[in-house]
C-alpha cells in the first residue's frame, strides 16, 4: 500500500497477539461482524463501564448524538466523551 494511500474497503488482522498478521482485504459484512464480536466481548469481560466511547467535535450534533445513543442504548455505558471543550 502506498503511504498516505486512501482506503477504499475494511482492512483486518487474523490471529492474537504476538501471533497477529499483516493487514487484509474483507468485506464489509465481516469486519462489521468482528467489530460487533469485539465490543461484545469487552462489556462481557469488563461490563458496560470496562468500555466507552470518543466522539469527534468536527462531526454534526446529530452523529455525536448518535454515538451517544449507541454508546448507552447497545454498549449499556456511560462513558461518553469528545473534544468539543479544546
């Protein structure tokens, strides 16, 4: 890949710590799938408080908004956070 190259589809890794790959093509359906099985897996090891999420000040009220609603409604967190105070 070529530096500062734009991605145009998911890029992820196979395997778990030192035994980790180098970066792959996949489809949408599977990286959102992994993603989904990551966060899951992080409230169920640490509960909803073990996880949290950093919403941009650039973005719309309307997405920070959105993001907070996922971040309590599906993560069950309150840890919400942007930096909308710099």
């Amino acid at each position: 890949m070529k530096p500062f190259a734009r991605l145009t589809q998911p890029l992820v890794r196979d395997g778990h710590g030192s035994e980790r790959s180098e970066l792959r093509p996949a489809s949408w359906d599977e990286a959102l799938a992994r993603t989904a099985a990551g966060l899951g897996s992080a409230v169920a090891a640490h509960g909803p408080k073990g996880v949290g999420l950093f919403s941009c000040s650039k973005s719309t009220n309307e997405v920070n908004y959105l993001a907070g609603k996922f971040a309590r409604v599906v993560l069950g967190s309150n840890n919400v956070d942007s930096c909308n105070r710099t």
